[in-house]
C-alpha cells in the first residue's frame, strides 16, 4: 500500500479522536496546526538529514513518519527507494499524495518489528518516538533499525533529552512523570550518555552528536518551524479552544518550568 505521512506520532500514541482534554500532547498541538512536532525543531531535523547524507543510491526507511514534514525533505533528495512504517492504518492513507513514485510506499507494522528484510535498508531514522518507550521497547526499535541496516548504513535519531548528564536519577523520574501526567502520553528521555549506551548496546558506533535547546512550544520557535502565517493559525486555533488553550498553556509551563533539564538530541550511528 502507498501512502505518505503517516500519524502525528509515534507508537502506541492513542488515537485523534479522542476529546481534547484527555488527547496526547502532540495530537492535540496537530489539531490545533502545528506542523513541526519534534523536540529540536526543522533546524535539529535538517542537521540530522545533513548527517545522513541521503543520495539517490540510497534505500530509506523511516519509522512512523508523523504528519510528514521530514519525509518531504528526505523525498527532495530522490533516494532510490522510500519506505515508511506506520502503525495506524486510517492515518497511513493520508499519506497518499505524498508518496507517487514505484519505489516509495508505506507498510503498516511497528516499528519494533517491520516485517521488512534485514540488510534492506542503507538509511534509518526515526523522530520523536523513541521517548515515548519504555526501556525494552526502545531497544527492540534500535535493534531492528540495526537489523535492517547494510554493514556501513546510517541510522538516525532525534529526540528529546535530559541534561546534565550526571542529573539524579531522582530528577529523572520525577520529570518523566509530570511529563507524562502532562501531556497524556508516557515520556520516557535519556540524557545523552543513556543515549548513546542505547545505540551501542545493540552493535551501533556513533558517527556524530547534536543538541538544540527544547522550545518547541516558544514564540521564535514556532515562527521558525512553522513560518508567521501558520504560526499565527496555531495561536489562533489554541486562543479560541478554551480546553485545548489549557493544555497548551500548561504544557509549555511545564517545557519552562523543566527548561534547565530538557534538551534535544541527535544522533548518527552507522553499523559496522
């Protein structure tokens, strides 16, 4: 089946039509317009697509695509194939206008298991979803990433990220609950040594590492990511919706409240 961009999210991220008020966070901040989910923003998503040196030999698969905005920039580049794993079939069908090429296609599956063969891919990446796991399923999405993976493939990531390095563990899991509590959907970040031991523990050796703060919710931010225009709908849209208003409000008070922690992250790993 093909299809283009697949669900706001990521796995096991509930469904949009849920009411607003119980709604996660990133369906909710889709509803209201916005774009651009990911931590660190179209400028992290441009480092990362810059590291992975996408070229037209290349065999692409992204894992649950969101609402698209990076598999039209992979797109741009004509890799030789592009295959996106999406869980959420109503959302899959979306994507259709997206993806018009004979070797660009969605297949429904998780991305802890695609079903797809291994050693058929040159590129892998996936946004904002590996937070969202639990510890195992984390690893079981990084070990297929690896799986799929030629020996020298790319694989990349950009999520969200807990700073300093040595924060207790005690601050870890307190932010990871009012995360959670806050924006409806289980919020699990590492900070960048968790990160990479991740990466590595299934056979990955990191290529190149960056950071951007975490605005996603921020005034200059949101103009970057979404342009005036688009960025001025979404206050709009929030403005007028008195429960979606709350949520936002309070979802960036605590992005604020938490700000001297969180950070966004991007990492390059090629296998062996």
């Amino acid at each position: 089946m093909n299809c283009t961009v697949c669900t706001p999210v990521s796995e096991n991220s509930g469904s949009p039509q849920d009411t607003t008020h119980k709604m996660p966070g990133h369906w909710l901040l889709a509803k209201m317009g916005k774009r651009v989910l990911r931590p660190g923003g179209l400028e992290l998503t441009r480092v990362m697509l810059e590291r992975l040196n996408i070229k037209s030999r290349d065999e692409v698969v992204e894992f649950a695509p969101g609402l698209g905005v990076t598999a039209r920039m992979t797109l741009s580049r004509q890799p030789a194939s592009y295959t996106a794993v999406e869980r959420d079939e109503a959302a899959a069908k979306e994507v259709q206008s997206y993806l018009t090429g004979p070797r660009q296609r969605c297949q429904l599956g998780s991305a802890e298991q695609t079903g797809l063969p291994a050693q058929s891919a040159t590129v892998v990446y996936g946004e904002a979803m590996l937070t969202m796991q639990g510890p195992e399923q984390k690893r079981h999405i990084v070990a297929e990433a690896f799986r799929l993976l030629k020996p020298g493939g790319r694989y990349g990531i950009h999520e969200l990220s807990l700073t300093p390095d040595d924060l207790p563990e005690t601050v870890q899991e307190d932010i990871s609950r009012e995360m959670s509590r806050n924006i409806h959907v289980g919020a699990r970040p590492l900070s960048a040594p968790e990160w990479r031991e991740l990466l590595t523990s299934v056979g990955f050796k990191i290529q190149s590492e960056a950071a951007a703060p975490m605005h996603l919710l921020e005034p200059r931010r949101l103009i970057r990511d979404e342009g005036f225009i688009r960025a001025l709908r979404f206050v709009f849209n929030v403005i007028r919706t008195p429960e979606a208003r709350k949520r936002v409000f309070s979802m960036r008070r605590m992005f604020r409240k938490h700000r001297q922690h969180l950070a966004a992250i991007s990492f390059i790993a090629v296998k062996p």
